[in-house]
C-alpha cells in the first residue's frame, strides 16, 4: 500500500514538472515574439532618406501640400512685385518716349548739300505764343510750327545761313503777306502764288539760325513757324498736312529737297 502510494505521489511530481517545463517554454515563446514584434517595429521605423513611413504619408503629404501653396503664394506675390517694379521702371523711359512714344512717331529725313535735314515733329497751332514776347506780341490766329535737325555728313563746314526753308500748299496765297508782314519773312514771306518762305529759328532765344555746322555736327532745338492765315484769326480750312510740303533750297547752288508732311500730326 506504501509503494502504491509513493508511485502515485513520483506520478504526481512527474506530471507538475511536465506542466512546469510547459509553461516556462510557453512563457519563454512569448516572449521571444514580443521581442521579435519589437525589433519588426524598429527596423520598420529606420527608413531611407526621403521615404515615408505609410503611418504618416497622409500627415506628411497634407503637410508638404500646405508648404507648396505657400511657396506658390509668395512666388505669386514675388512675381507681381517684379512685375509692378519692372513696370515702373519702364515708366520714365515711356514718358521720356511720349515725345518718344513717338517711337513710333513720324520722322522723315531729307538730304541736301551735304546736310541730313530731319523734321522730327509738326504741331498745329491756334496762336503764336511758342514766338511771342519782346517785340512779338501774342495773337491768335493759324500757325504752324516745324521742328527740325540738322546733321553735317559731308566733308567740308555746312552754312545754314545758305538755306531759305520754304512751305507749299496749294490753299495758301502768298500774295497776302505783304500786306501784314510787309519785308519781314520770318512768319511767312512770298516765294511764288502757293509758296512762302520762314526762318529757321532757336527755340531757346527766338533768333534766327546763322551759323555753319562742323563735320558731323548736329544742330537740334531749331524750328520753323509759318503763319497759315496772315490775315484773319481764323483757321484755314484748305490747308491739311497731306497736301504740304516743306521745301529747302540751297541759295548758293539752286538745288532742293522736298520733305511732305503727311503722316504727322497736327
């Protein structure tokens, strides 16, 4: 009976160490797949530059989304300063080109005599203000105003004294400014029927152009002013641009060059 019962008691033991070495191996395999999850997770977390964790790339994406907008915003921003700034840097050049702007205004160029003779602007006017003052007193009237260059391309002095500049139009009675200029032709003195004479002037003191040019010299600031209408205040009407010419004759030669003024304003 004693023996039966130590056999039980060694059956017993054997079976409690049996489930003791179970669970300590059971203990010991989870454990070792924690570690291994854990060491999943680490390696999982050590990603090449520039790659995303699928975690994240939501966040990440929105994130860098939000980041460009702004980089275009300002780039935007940018772009229309520049713009702004290069449109005011552009702003004295286009007004200094009004007169300019006339970049596309009409210029047209004449040789004679070994002059380049350019008339570079055309107003007409409704009084003689641009010459009155001192002994010229201001009126209104018809007039019109001729802005010239002239450029030496020869090789020898040009005297601009050796010019009579002239104005033909078929309206214009030359025969009439005697009558109100008398011997004076600064304004306008009688060449023939439809022709009349001017000076060519300084536009700075008003006195008439006498001197001679160096070789490539250029004389600027001079004009011509006719009167259209030397005896009436009023316009006239038979005078259009289309239909004149500005006429320069050498006095020592003979010789002449016609420049029409069609295309100019005034």
């Amino acid at each position: 009976m004693k023996e039966e019962n130590s056999r039980a008691r060694k059956a017993l033991t054997g079976l409690a160490v049996t489930a003791l070495v179970a669970s300590i191996a059971l203990a010991t395999a989870s454990c070792g797949s924690g570690a291994k999850s854990t060491s999943s997770t680490q390696s999982s977390s050590k990603l090449p530059p520039g790659a995303s964790d699928p975690g994240t790339s939501s966040a990440t994406s929105s994130s860098a989304s939000s980041e460009a907008g702004a980089g275009t915003d300002t780039s935007s921003s940018t772009a229309t300063t520049g713009g702004t700034a290069s449109g005011s840097a552009y702003t004295t050049p286009a007004s200094d080109s009004t007169g300019s702007q006339n970049n596309s205004r009409t210029t047209k160029t004449a040789y004679l005599s070994g002059a380049n003779f350019t008339v570079v602007s055309v107003a007409r006017e409704n009084s003689n203000s641009t010459v009155a003052g001192g002994t010229v007193r201001e009126l209104a009237g018809d007039f019109l105003y001729v802005e010239l260059t002239v450029t030496n391309i020869s090789d020898d002095l040009v005297d601009l004294s050796d010019f009579s500049f002239r104005l033909w139009n078929p309206a214009i009675d030359a025969g009439l400014y005697e009558e109100y200029y008398g011997s004076d032709g600064t304004y306008g003195g009688y060449v023939s029927a439809n022709m009349i004479s001017a000076s060519l002037l300084d536009l700075e003191t008003l006195q008439t152009i006498s001197y001679k040019l160096r070789i490539g010299e250029t004389a600027e600031d001079a004009f011509l002013f006719f009167d259209l209408n030397p005896l009436s205040t009023a316009k006239n009407e038979g005078v259009t641009l289309d239909g004149t010419n500005l006429v320069i004759y050498d006095t020592e030669t003979g010789n002449k060059a016609e420049i029409n003024l069609s295309g100019f304003t005034g």
